[in-house]
C-alpha cells in the first residue's frame, strides 16, 4: 500500500494544497498573510501552469479571493510571472472559457489598482530601471536567484520557463543575451 502511494500521479498532490490554499484564501481573515508568505503566491503562480485544469481553475479561485483585498494587489500585481501567467492562462487555447473569464477579472482587477492609484508613470520608471539593471558594472542592487523546480529535466522546457522569467525581469537587450548563452 504505501508503495503504491509513491508512485501515485503528482496531481492529487497539486490538487489538494492549492485547495487548501483556495480554503484559507475564502476567508477575509487569512488574504493578507496568504500574500505576506514567501510561498504561498510564488506557488499559486505556478500552479497556473499547471497541466491539469482543476488545478489552474482552483489556484485562479485562490488568487481572486486574495485580490478582494485592496491591500494584496500591488504585492501581487508585482509578483514575479503574476501578470505574465494571468496573460498565458486567457491566450491558451485548451483553457476552459470559466477559467479564461476568471482569469480575465484578476488580471483586470490588479491592472486597475495600478492606474486607480496613478502610478503608471511609476510603472514607466520602474521599467526603465529594470532595463538598466545590467548597464552598470558594478551594481550594488544585484541579486542572484536561484531556482530549483524539481521534474524539470527537458532542456527545451527549462530554456522556456528561464526565457519567461527574464521577461518579467530584464529588458529585451539582456534577454536577447540571456537567449545567446542557453
């Protein structure tokens, strides 16, 4: 029996935690401290991509629970691969039209609270700073990230997936780098 549970389908596995997340993001009580955690959005994002479409529809009913409340949505409009898994989930498609038009409304609800809040010049100076990240050659501000994601083993499909995330982060001129090293 306990073999037979390890080499079980992931998807049950997937199913089960971004319910629970969905379960605690219901409650007004618990948004605020679902997007403070350094895991829980970072894994709804995620989990848009995911292969199995109750999954992404659960995730989505996850995030629009915490984008009810004003106060997550800058944290999570800037979430890394947020915007740009909202934009993939709508464009895809094999998306179920339920998912696609839940999808549509956070991506319309955290694309709002920026211009509500008159920030789209902020927007334009921050684009310009990412953009800049890598002109100077010695930045005090550079991080390094690294990323383990575990099943990811094709070379086309990590090629991919890195290519994504540097969108969100660099500027064409660094990306088309980035594209001539891998």
């Amino acid at each position: 029996m306990n073999s037979s549970s390890s080499t079980m389908n992931e998807e049950p596995d997937a199913l089960s935690v971004v319910n629970q997340l969905r379960d605690l993001a219901a409650d007004p009580l618990n948004r605020r401290a679902i997007v403070q955690d350094q895991g829980c959005l970072p894994g709804l994002i995620l989990f848009m991509d995911h292969p199995n479409p109750p999954v992404v529809h659960s995730a989505l009913l996850a995030l629009r629970y915490l984008a009810e409340c004003r106060a997550n949505r800058e944290k999570m409009k800037g979430e890394l691969g947020m915007m740009l898994s909202l934009q993939n989930v709508i464009q895809k498609t094999t998306t179920p039209g339920e998912t696609k038009l839940l999808a549509s409304e956070i991506y319309d609800i955290l694309q709002s609270s920026n211009m509500a809040d008159g920030d789209s010049f902020n927007e334009v100076n921050s684009r310009r700073r990412k953009a800049q990240f890598f002109l100077g050659t010695t930045n005090k501000r550079a991080k390094t990230v690294v990323l383990q994601i575990d099943g990811l083993d094709d070379t086309v499909r990590f090629t991919d997936v890195v290519r994504k995330m540097a969108r969100e982060i660099v500027s064409p001129l660094s990306l088309q780098l980035l594209a001539k090293i891998l």
